[in-house]
C-alpha cells in the first residue's frame, strides 16, 4: 500500500519537471519558426489531449519499447528498458500532461504585452533577463497553474501506463491502477481505502489550484 503511493508521487514528481522544461524548451524553441510551424507544433504538442490513452499508450509502446525507435537502442547498448518499469510510467505520465503544461503556459506567456519586450529589447537585454525579468514574473501564475494542474494529470493517468508500464506490484503499480487490481480481485476494502486517498491528493491539488488563482486574481485587482 505504502509502496503505491509513493510510487504514485515519485512518478508524477520527476514527471512533471521534464514535462515543465519540455514545455518550456518547445516554447522557446517555436518562437523561431513561422506561424503556420507554430500552429503544427501545436497540433502535435497538444494531440494527446484528444486522443484516448490507450492510443497514446500504443504509440509510447512503438517508439520506446525494445523493438521501438528509440527504446530498442537503449535495450541493445545500454541495457535499459523503458516498457514494463518506471521508466515507461514516467513516460507514460509526461505525454498526457504535456498538452496541459503546454497550454497553461504557452496562453499564459502570450498574454503579455509586446511592449515589454520591445522596451527590453531597446535596453539591450539579452535572452536570459528576457525570461527571468519579463516573462517568468509575468507569466508565472499560469506556470504554476500548469505544473498543478500537470501533476494532477499525471496521478491520476491508468490507460497509458497500464499499456506501458504494465500492473507489477512493487513495481510499477500506481494509485488508479491498484484501485483497478483490487477491484478486479475483489478486495473492496483495499479499494475503498486506495480511492480515499486519491480524493484526498486530489481535494489538496485542488486547494492549492484554487489558492493561486485567487492570489493571482487578488494581485490583478
């Protein structure tokens, strides 16, 4: 039991970072190209959004399992598998939340004010103050948001990671899918219990979601 929690927010914890500096290494890197670029990558980024998990997760399967573009080099020479371990959960997790991060900060940083910019830009500000003095403070309440709202997505995800990472105990089990095990065994008590405390984490995602809009809108007024 223990062992499924902690599982749980590892995995969403060490997902949702690279899902964040993905996102924000897309962003960046997208400024550079053209609109209609832009429009692709988007429609790329934000796919998995509105496709079933069990899609995704076939997908995932295909590029990094031991036969897949990428998984199969790092089977063969390095010796490391990325289908049926934590790797894939991780995996798994960071492709259904991308779309959310990427939206909740891409919408967040266009909403400022080119004049900004174009003020830094006359000052001689390079690409580092660029961020760290526009665009991260006055953007950061949707980065936040993101990263909640990213981490919530992640622990709560079943279809893809049951494809990729499989239903191992002690392993690869993750809160939704244990809740699944128990019930498919029978063992509602254990059920019941797994199901509290995702509504708890969820009630505590959801609290800290809500403080920051508030505090965001506060300061806008």
């Amino acid at each position: 039991m223990f062992f499924v929690v902690k599982n749980s927010l590892i995995i969403a914890f060490i997902g949702i970072i690279i899902t964040t500096f993905l996102s924000l290494v897309i962003i960046f890197i997208s400024g550079y190209f053209s609109k209609k670029i832009k429009n692709i990558i988007d429609i790329i980024v934000t796919l998995p959004l509105f496709i079933p998990p069990s899609v995704s997760g076939y997908f995932i399967l295909s590029v990094f399992g031991v036969q897949g573009i990428i998984g199969k080099p790092f089977y063969d020479y390095f010796g490391i598998r990325f289908t049926f371990t934590v790797y894939g959960a991780i995996i798994a997790g960071i492709i259904v939340s991308l779309p959310i991060v990427y939206q909740s900060i891409r919408l967040a940083m266009s909403s400022i004010d080119k004049e900004y910019f174009e003020e830094a830009e006359l000052l001689g500000a390079n690409n580092y103050h660029f961020f760290m003095d526009i665009v991260f403070p006055m953007s950061k309440r949707g980065i936040i948001a993101g990263i909640v709202l990213g981490a919530g997505r992640i622990l709560g995800e079943f279809g893809a990671t049951l494809m990729v990472a499989g239903n191992i105990p002690n392993k690869t089990q993750t809160l939704p899918i244990a809740i699944y095990s128990a019930v498919e065994n029978g063992e509602d008590k254990e059920a019941m219990f797994l199901v509290l405390i995702v509504l708890w984490i969820s009630i505590v995602i959801m609290f800290v979601y809500n403080f920051l809009k508030k505090r965001g809108d506060e300061r806008d007024v």
